[in-house]
C-alpha cells in the first residue's frame, strides 16, 4: 500500500487522500525484509507524512503527535534512510520478527481434568486454541462461570466469553466488563485478558485479596471481540486491524469496530469515512454484526447488574485513557475518581517491572475518536469507570504489535497487578 494511502489511514481528521484510495491486497503480506521505524515528529507530523508520500509504507500507529510509526519495505529503506530522519528502529526485519512471534506452542486440550498449565502464556497461539483453552478453563470451575456466546461476527464465528461469579451466585452483583482484540492484530490484549480470568479463577481458593474482588462483582470476559480479524491476522496479514466485512459496491474490507458504537458517531474528525481506511467508521452507527451483538449484551447488563468498570484492552503505547474520545475537552461526570484511579493502577503497573503507562482522557492525551466503546459505555451503558487500556510496548521501540512472546508473562503480571488494586477501590 502507498504511504498516500497509509497516511489517509492515520489523519482522522484530515484525510490526505481521497476514498479512491487502492484497497489493501487480498493475500498472504509477506513482510521479510520491511525494517520499521518510529519517526519523531516534533509535534508537526503532518512535515513527516509530506516527505513519505512516495514510501509503500505501512502505518502503524494514528493520529500520535510526537512520533509515527511505520514499516519500509527492503527495496525503499535505503531512500527512507536519505532523508535523514530522526527515528529509531523498531524492527530490523519485521518479517523475521513476524516469524519468531508466529511460532506458535501448541497447546493440548486438558478437558475438565485439570486447570490449564501457565504454559500457555509462554507462546500466542491459534484462534482455535483460544476457544478450547477458555473451554478447559471454565470447565475446571463449573460452579463459578460459565462462557457465553453474544452472537456471530460477519463471517459467522461466534463471540464468546467467560461470566465468573462469587459467592453471592450467578449474575448478583456490578458488572466488570472486559474486551480484548477489538483490533486484530494487538494480539497481547487476548494473552493479557486471558491471564487475568485465569487468575480470578484459580486464586479463588487462596487468596484472601482475589476472593473479595470475586465476591464482590461479576465478570463478564471476551477475549476475542474482533474473531474474523484476528483469524485474517494469522492466516494472511499479521497486521491487519479492522472487522472483515464486505460491503456492496466497496473494494476495501472491513470496519473499524471501534469507530462503529453507537455514541457521538457522525462527529467529525474522530474516525474515517474512507472505506480503505484503517479507521473507517462504517456506513452508519452500529452496522457491524460485531458492534450490534456487543450493544445488544451490553444493554442486557446495564439493564440488570449494571457496569461497574469496562476496560478494553489494546496495544501499543502504554496509556490507561479515560472518557471521552470525540471531544478533548469532554469530561466524565467522575473524571476525578477516573484520574485517581489510574493513577493508582500506573503507580501498581510500575511496581512489577519499572514499566511507564500514562493516564489521561482518550482525546487530549493520544487522538480524536469516535464511535469508540469507552465513549458508548459511559454515556450510554451508564458504566461507572470506562478505559481503554494500551499495553506494551511504548511505541518508541520495542515491538510495536509484534510483541516478543517473551514480553507476554511480563505483560500480563504487571496488569494483573494494577487491575487487582482498581477492583478492589471501585
Ligand atoms: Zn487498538
């Protein structure tokens, strides 16, 4: 893809290029010797983007005001490498880094025997591995959760989840609401969901700080909320990001769920109307199956144990945003217990390994969005907290979507170790 079109991909507010931009292809991406870079851009990306216009650049990140991030493919990096940017280097080869992060452990149904080893956060895994190891989860502990099914994404998968109780019973207390892998490819969010419903359930018994956060709510968790996209991711391009809808008389695929819920979604600069764009808001609010399922089972929890925190999990960058996205000067009617509180869970985050997150509203700390499901939980699912949380890395180095598998424990540890401290003040 020519940067002209990544670049319409990451204006938002000012597409450079028009809706007739070139479809992303439709086939395997091999990215074997695309070197990436993260690109500081003094507070003026737009200067940046005006010397790529002739890269076939992959963008990686939005709308980021101090740096832009984007792949090279081998036959440009030597011309990129002329301008003489300030940058630094994300991936040598990302192909190769591709390859080492794709070498997936493969894992072996347990049943209802046994919990499942911590292996699993050793490796990523297959889709299909994510569905059976959720399954053996839950059937170790069959009076304490169970999964559900909201309903199907485009190409018919179902999207399921692990509701986990305490000993109040099924379905007595506040919602905890989470999401992961909204966007395909930040493949740490459903390894960093999945570890902490592994430890909601397995600490139970002997911790006393688990078992009061247990007793206390319910959970409902769905690790996978985008299935047909991070299918797509693993069999034909690592790094796709949006549903895979078609739509009539369109060449380019998919919808940015994240720009399709149902709140402030025909505001201006916060999403794309570009078909081709990464962050393309769809033909109208809520026209994604994906998005309908997740309002419709949203509506049933607000309407029944209400929602006490929703959080969806995403990469990279490192921020816990609070709402809203669609105005930066937009406030929750609770932002000071909002900021507080994500103070406190950075302050927990940087205990474990000295790991850096930033808190602040969505807009005024990273970029303008809207349709987005923070936004819609608060001031439509009535929800008390609603984040968005970016995992590793930061952005500068480390890996970008393509996380070392190395990075998934850590990852996890450190938010299982925030999260335990906001569950147990909200
Ligand atoms: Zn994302």
């Amino acid at each position: 893809m020519k940067l002209s079109t990544a670049i319409s991909l990451l204006a938002g507010a000012a597409p450079l290029v028009s809706a007739a931009a070139a479809p992303r292809l439709e086939r395997k991406m091999n990215y074997d010797g695309y070197k990436a870079y993260s690109i500081a851009t003094h507070h003026n990306p737009a200067a940046i983007k005006a010397k790529l216009t002739r890269f076939a650049a992959i963008p990686f990140n939005l709308d980021n005001d101090e740096h832009l991030d984007i792949a090279i493919p081998a036959e440009e990096v030597a011309a990129f490498e002329a301008l003489g940017l300030e940058t630094q280097l994300m991936h040598e080869d990302l192909g190769a880094d591709i390859a080492e992060e794709g070498t997936f452990a493969p894992y072996t149904s347990v049943g209802a025997q046994a919990v499942p080893s911590l292996t699993w956060f050793n490796s990523y895994h297959a889709y299909a591995d994510h569905i059976t190891f959720f399954n053996d989860l839950q059937a170790s502990f069959p009076n304490a959760s169970e999964i559900f099914t909201i309903g199907k994404s485009f190409q018919g998968r179902d999207i399921f989840g692990i509701h986990i109780w305490g000993s109040g019973g099924k379905g007595s207390k506040p919602a905890i609401y989470f999401h992961g892998t909204v966007h395909a490819r930040e493949w740490i969010s459903a390894k960093v969901v999945e570890y902490i419903t592994y430890h909601l359930l397995t600490q139970y018994a002997t911790d006393a700080a688990v078992r009061a956060i247990r007793d206390k709510f319910d959970f409902y968790i769905l690790p996978v909320v985008n299935p047909d996209g991070f299918v797509y991711t693993q069999t034909n391009d690592r790094l796709w990001r949006k549903n895979r809808q078609t739509r009539s008389g369109q060449s380019c695929v998919g919808t940015d769920q994240n720009r399709n819920w149902n709140y402030q979604w025909s505001v201006t600069g916060g999403a794309s109307t570009s078909p081709c764009s990464e962050t393309y808001k769809g033909l109208a609010a809520g026209d994604t199956p994906e998005i309908r399922a997740l309002t419709a089972f949203t509506t049933t929890l607000k309407n029944s144990r209400g929602i006490r925190l929703y959080i969806d999990w995403h990469s990279y960058g490192q921020y816990i945003l609070l709402p809203y996205g669609y105005d930066c000067s937009a406030r929750a009617s609770n932002h000071a217990a909002q900021s507080s509180l994500a103070s406190g869970m950075a302050t927990r985050i940087r205990q474990s390994y000295g790991t850096t997150f930033t808190t602040g509203p969505s807009c005024s700390t990273l970029y303008k969005t809207t349709g987005s499901a923070p936004d819609y939980m608060t001031a439509v699912g009535g929800a008390t907290y609603a984040w968005t949380i970016e995992l590793r890395p930061a952005g500068s180095s480390g890996g970008g979507f393509v996380l070392p598998a190395t990075q998934i424990l850590p990852s996890s540890i450190e938010q299982w170790e925030g999260i335990k401290y906001v569950l147990a003040q909200v």
